[in-house]
C-alpha cells in the first residue's frame, strides 16, 4: 500500500513524465530530476548503449547531479567486457525488462563495473534501484540512481508505475534523434554534390537542397516549375531518382546538371575570373555537373590522383572550402 502522501508525488511524477513525452519541453534531464526527487535520490543517470567491437559504449545519456559518473562511464566501457554489468546490453533477459530491480536482485554486485567502477564514485556502498526500459527485447534506456538508505517495497512499485511513461519518452527521443539524424545526413550528402541538388515532395517541391541548389532557386525564377516539371515527366538524361522508406511519403532526389550552352558560358566566364587554366576549366564543368573524382578521371583520361590536384587548385582558385560551395558560386555568377 502506498502511502496517500507518497502516492500524490507519484501523481505528480507521472504527470512531468507525461507532459515532457507530450511537448518535448524543457531539458533532456527533467524526467529524470523528476523521477530523482521522487525516489530521493543522491545521483540519478539514464542511458542507452550502442554495440563498437564488441564492446559496450554509451549512445546517449543525460543525469541529475552525477555528470561525473556519465563522463567516465564512457571511457571505462571503452576497455571493460561487453558484459560488464548485471545484463546483456543487446538483448536483456525477459526477467530484467521493464521491471525495476535493486542492485542485489539484478545481480549488480557481482560484476566487473561494481568491482572496477563503481569505487570510482563512491556509489560502491551506496543502494542503487533502476529499471532497464525495453521496446520488446531492445534495450531504450538504463534508469535509476544510488542513495545512502535501502529502497523499500514501495519506492520500488513507484519505479515500476513509471516504466510507461520512460519508455513513451525514450521512444520518442530515439525517434526524433533518429529524424534529426535524417535531416543532417540528407544534408551532408547534398552538400557533397557541386550540381543543384534537391530533395523534392512527389510534385516536386524541394524540402532538402544543397547550397548550389539554393543558388539555383535564387537565380532562376523558373527553378521550381522545372523541379515539379521533371518529377512529373522525369525526363530522360536528368537525375531524378525515387527515395522510398517504410512509412513515409515518396521524395525525389534531383540533380540538375546545368544546359550546355548555360554551362559553357558560366565556365569561361569563371575562368576568367578565377584565371583557371584550360584542364582546370574542364574539370570544373565536370564538377558543377555532380561528377565524382573517378568519372572526371575516365572522361579526361587522366589519374583519380591529378583530378584531385585539379580540383585543389579550383578551391583555392574561387576561395571554396568545399565542392558544394564551389558550385554554389559557380550558379551565383553574374555573367
């Protein structure tokens, strides 16, 4: 039986778990602080954990009032077993999932990170209560904390009433780092094409474009009309390529080499400018037409090795840090 007094803080826990699950407000530790001041704890951490060699390493972790302890964690699982603790980190068994555990029912004190780590911290002596949160048999987060006094019978069904409401929050922090991850390497890998590129909506409206494509948008007024035009049509010899994943809409990647007789008067004009010599010239019309290292090297009949000394001598030539950025200019150049 909970006591009225306790099951109020329980009510209010609850309700920062759920609320933070619902708004994604605030910081990344609140829950945890909450479920801290709930179970008085002296350090509280959260985790999750990714597989590198066989090893054990920490993929995102946030913690109340024991930073230090997530700081070195990291670097002792660098060198430690892959089963350093009481659980698998890839798979935990059924009996461990979801259920919140003290540290001699989980096992805790008889394992290399209670002998090697724990010692660091002077949480050896201390009591430890946590739960690792699962998704079916995949690990979202480890989560609990240590304090001087033993946990009794009912701050453990506290715990164990707040298992929903950690999984629905860790479920969707994967989520939206997975979806911010997404964003971020659609966007690195734009920004490695000299071409206009974009990724288009099934109309062709661009939600992703390298700075080229931006450049592009900007000095053609009927940039869009033709993203939508060759979606539409996907004309032969233009790169307009499906993107298909599970639960979400079809996109389009499209690269727009530009027309030839646009693409010789822009690459004089910068040569020009930029004093580029005539293999230097060549080579920039193969850039700024999405072509890698290796395509420029078959098409001029050189080495991979002499292309990358031309286009070196590009980048330092326009003042470029990167290929995106060079035909960024290449498209914002007044002719």
């Amino acid at each position: 039986m909970i006591a009225p007094t306790f099951e109020s803080m329980l009510r209010a826990t609850r309700a920062v778990l759920r609320n933070h699950a619902l708004e994604d407000a605030g910081r990344a530790d609140e829950p945890l602080a909450a479920v801290a001041g709930l179970l008085q704890l002296d350090r509280a951490i959260c985790y999750s954990l990714h597989i590198v060699d066989d090893r054990a390493r920490i993929d995102t972790a946030s913690s109340h009032r024991a930073l230090d302890v997530v700081e070195t964690f990291d670097t002792y699982l660098a060198s430690a077993p892959r089963l350093f603790g009481g659980y698998d980190p890839v798979r935990p068994a059924p009996r461990q999932r979801n259920r919140a555990l003290r540290l001699d029912e989980c096992g805790g004190a008889d394992t290399a990170c209670f002998r090697e780590f724990y010692p660091r911290h002077g949480i050896e002596a201390q009591a430890q209560l946590r739960v690792l949160v699962c998704r079916g048999e995949a690990l979202l987060g480890w989560v609990g904390g240590w304090r001087d006094r033993e946990f009794d019978d009912v701050e453990v069904r506290a715990l164990q009433a707040l298992v929903p409401d950690l999984r629905r929050i860790l479920q969707l922090e994967r989520l939206a780092g997975e979806a911010a991850f997404g964003a971020a390497a659609t966007q690195v890998v734009l920004d490695a094409i000299a071409a206009p590129a974009f990724v288009t909506r099934v109309d062709g409206r661009p939600v992703h474009a390298n700075a080229a494509g931006r450049a592009y948008l900007a000095a053609d007024a009927d940039a869009r009309a033709r993203l939508s035009s060759l979606v539409r049509e996907r004309e032969a010899g233009e790169h307009v390529t499906p993107i298909r994943a599970r639960g979400a809409p079809l996109h389009w990647l499209v690269v727009l080499p530009p027309a030839p007789p646009d693409l010789r008067r822009r690459v004089q004009s910068m040569a020009t400018r930029c004093s580029l010599t005539p293999r230097q010239a060549e080579v920039l019309a193969l850039i700024v037409q999405g072509e890698a290292n290796k395509t420029i090297a078959a098409a001029l009949a050189c080495s991979v090795r002499t292309v990358e000394v031309h286009v070196t001598a590009l980048l330092e030539k326009t003042h470029s840090d990167s290929r995106s950025e060079l035909g960024a200019k290449f498209w914002q150049l007044k002719e």
